[in-house]
C-alpha cells in the first residue's frame, strides 16, 4: 500500500512532513468500487422482495427551492473541477491545472459561506440535525423520516466536515503562490506547510471517495426521485407518503 505521509529533508537536513502519499488514492478508488459494487450486487438480490415503487404522477410537493437546487449543482461542479485538476498532475496529465484549481477553489469557498449563512437564517436547520432516534431508522423499515433520512444527514455532515477541510487547507495554500490578488509570500515554515499540504490531501481522498459514494446512490433507481428533485424541484405526494413521515416534514405545495 505504501505509506501514507510522504517526508523530505528541509534546508538544515530536518525531516519534514511533504504531504500525503498518493498511493493512497489507488486504494481509496478501489476500496470505493469493491464497496459500492457489493452494495450493488446485494440490492439487486434482494430487489424482488422490495415494495412497488411509488408514482410520480398526482399531487406534487417542494422538496427544493430553486436556490438550494443552484447552490448544489454549483457546489458539485466546482467539487469536481477540483478534483480533476488536483487529480490530474498525479496521475501524469499535463494540463494547466494551478489557476483553474485554485479559481474553482475560491468559488467553492464562496458557495460554502453562502450556505452557512442561509442555512442558519434562511432554512429550517433543525432538519438536518441527527438526533438519537435517527440511529434506529436503518434497522426499522416502519421507522419514517422527516425532511433527509438519517443516511441523507450522514452524507451532509461528512460532506461538510470533510469540504471544511478542503477549503481551509486550501486558502492557507493559496497564501503562498502568486495570484492576481499578491505575490508569494513563503510565509509559513516548511514543516507547517508540510502539514497543511498533508490535510489537505487526505481529505481529498476523503472527498474523492465521499463524491464517488453519493454520485453511486443518486443513480440508484430507488433514488432517482430524490435526484430528480434536486433538478426539478419537486417529489410527488405519493413518493412522499411512502418515504417520509407527513408528521415529522410538512412541506407546501409544488408550483
């Protein structure tokens, strides 16, 4: 497997941290396929004994307001620019990566501050809170969430921790290149910047593996409605019913 901290010798002959070993990024990608394959193949044995699947015709209720729809593909699209970019010159291709990385960097930084803020202010906040009777509902069918599932909420919060991550580590770094704002500064030590180069790789290999989890399942044919509310809007009444508990998430009417 290799080691995970890369090392080098610093202009007094110290060991310092380089950053992480990209080996690991072979073995995130194939523990993620031979997870999400196993996952495939497991549902697809049990697909016969699954319920009817709710229509999606009648009755339509807002599941996403169109800000929250332009917040998410703006932030899956800055995500995955940033990714290939930051992939792309370990893996061999040669491409101009620096200022599209650090462009689509900044706008994520930007799209995660925007989120913050209307979060707290703007949405019902609470909903995304997991609570102790959250733990139960993958073990009890009967057991209905409100608004997000306990497997929504988990995604969003390992989202969030490890997308933090990423943009702290990743300003810190911008600090010591050129860019159209200032100059390099070599402001922070080596053994500093070692470190910030390390969390910063580790949680893009937590991210990498994190995207490829949530693409995985937002392609799954039991939630495509969920996928297909985060571009249209809406989910259908009967989607709803069999899904949600109307108690826990009463959500008005779809346009």
């Amino acid at each position: 497997m290799g080691e995970i901290v890369r090392y080098k010798r610093d202009v007094w002959g110290e060991e310092v941290i380089l950053g992480v070993s990209w080996d690991l990024l072979w073995v995130i990608a194939v523990a993620v396929l031979v997870l999400l394959a196993a996952h495939a193949i497991i549902m697809a044995a049990l697909a016969n004994k699954k319920m009817d699947k709710p229509s999606a015709e009648g009755r339509r209720v807002l599941r996403h307001e169109t800000i929250d729809r332009a917040f998410h593909w703006l932030m899956a699209a800055s995500i995955l620019v940033l990714i290939a970019t930051g992939v792309a010159p370990i893996i061999g291709l040669r491409i101009a990566w620096l200022n599209i990385h650090w462009i689509s960097g900044c706008l994520l930084t930007f799209i995660v501050l925007f989120h913050i803020v209307r979060s707290m202010f703007w949405q019902d906040f609470k909903s995304m809170i997991l609570g102790p009777g959250d733990f139960g509902e993958p073990f009890d069918s009967a057991k209905k969430p409100g608004k997000y599932s306990f497997e929504q909420k988990g995604m969003h919060w390992a989202v969030t921790v490890v997308v933090l991550a990423v943009v702290v580590t990743g300003v810190l770094m911008f600090l010591q290149i050129d860019s159209p704002f200032w100059d390099r500064t070599n402001s922070m030590a080596e053994d500093q910047l070692g470190l910030v180069f390390l969390l910063h790789g580790l949680s893009t290999l937590a991210l990498i593996a994190l995207v490829a989890t949530h693409i995985y399942f937002a392609v799954r044919p039991e939630k495509l409605f969920y996928t297909r509310s985060m571009i249209s809007g809406w989910i259908s009444e009967d989607e709803m019913a069999a899904n949600h508990d109307p108690s826990r998430w009463s959500p008005k009417e779809a346009d």
